[in-house]
C-alpha cells in the first residue's frame, strides 16, 4: 500500500491486507467491483496490485446517512478522491446506495473478476449486495464479503446466502481469521 495515503484508520491493513496476498495469488485480475469503499484503502491495494485493472466503486459518500456506521469521517469522499487520485480513469466513482447501482451494472450486463463487499451491514441490505453481486461475478473470479464473524446478523445473513449457492457453480471458504467470507466461481 502507497504509504502518502490519508487514512484515519487501519481496517483493512489489520484485517483484510494481511490475507488478501495469499487470496490472490496467481489472479490475473482486469475488472474489479468494491461496495463500501470508504476512504479506498481496499481500492488503493488493488490499483497498486494489478496495474492494469479498471475498479468501479460504489458508495454513499455521506457519512450522516450512513445507517450501519457512526464512525464514519464526514470527510471520507474527500479523503477517497484524494487517495485515488493517481490512478485516474482506472477509477470509475458511483456515488449511491449500493442497491441501485448493483441493479443498474445488472441490467447493463457488467462483470467482474473480483468483488469487495463491505457496504451496508444491516442483514437486508447485505443480503441485497450479495445477491445481486453475486450476478456480476465472471468465471473464475473472486468475492470476498467482509466483517464476516465480526456481526452476528451478518453471519447469519452470509451463512443462509451460501446456502443458496449452487456448490456446482461456486466453492466458499472463510478466511483463516473468520474475518472474510469468500465465494469463487468456478
């Protein structure tokens, strides 16, 4: 990770950097999709990883309607820019509620080798990223679901999701810490 970037916490150094190496490793990754991007320590990781992949973020940028987190910077849009800001047009910045952009990349038959969930973590809206993220998902990719073991109803909500998936199409796994949750398609 670059380390002129401004951020106000550590979450993904302590939590998801530390595994995503071992994750990725060997991932050849051109198309990247994060929800819940806060101030792009995630997206900054990946930018730097795989040079020549494209990342659509989607988040709300506003830390007053965010409902499942009071924690958050009113400033973190700024921050995001400012952290993203070298690498330009391989960032492509969706400012909403996770729902509808979700519903739009669908419609408009987009897909991903990887995808970051770690919006909303409210039960309904979590499952809400995951089912529709899960359709944006290309063969051979990667989603990774954060806070997995941290919040009870998102356990739950992560477990009854994986119980959908058809173990044909998908494999799973968590993280080694409980931390992530991980979908591949095979």
């Amino acid at each position: 990770m670059t380390k002129s970037k401004d951020y106000t916490n550590t979450w993904f150094a302590e939590r998801g950097g530390k595994t995503w190496d071992k994750l990725l490793e060997g991932m050849d990754i051109k198309t990247a999709l994060e929800i819940g991007c806060y101030e792009g320590q995630a997206s900054v990781y990946l930018l730097d990883r795989f040079p020549d992949m494209h990342l659509d973020v989607s988040d709300i940028f506003n830390a007053r309607a965010a409902e499942d987190w009071d924690g958050y910077d009113d400033d973190y849009e700024f921050r995001f820019d400012k952290n993203v800001k070298q690498y330009g047009k391989r960032v492509n910045k969706i400012r909403g509620k996770s729902f509808g952009t979700l519903a739009y990349l669908v419609t408009k038959n987009m897909s991903y080798d990887f995808i970051y969930v770690d919006g909303d973590h409210r039960k309904l809206p979590a499952t809400q990223d995951m089912a529709m993220a899960i359709e944006l998902l290309n063969p051979g990719g990667i989603m990774i679901i954060d806070d997995y073991a941290n919040i009870p109803w998102l356990f739950d909500a992560v477990n009854a999701f994986s119980n959908t998936l058809d173990s044909n199409v998908f494999s799973w796994e968590t993280t080694s810490d409980r931390e992530q949750f991980v979908i591949r398609k095979k």
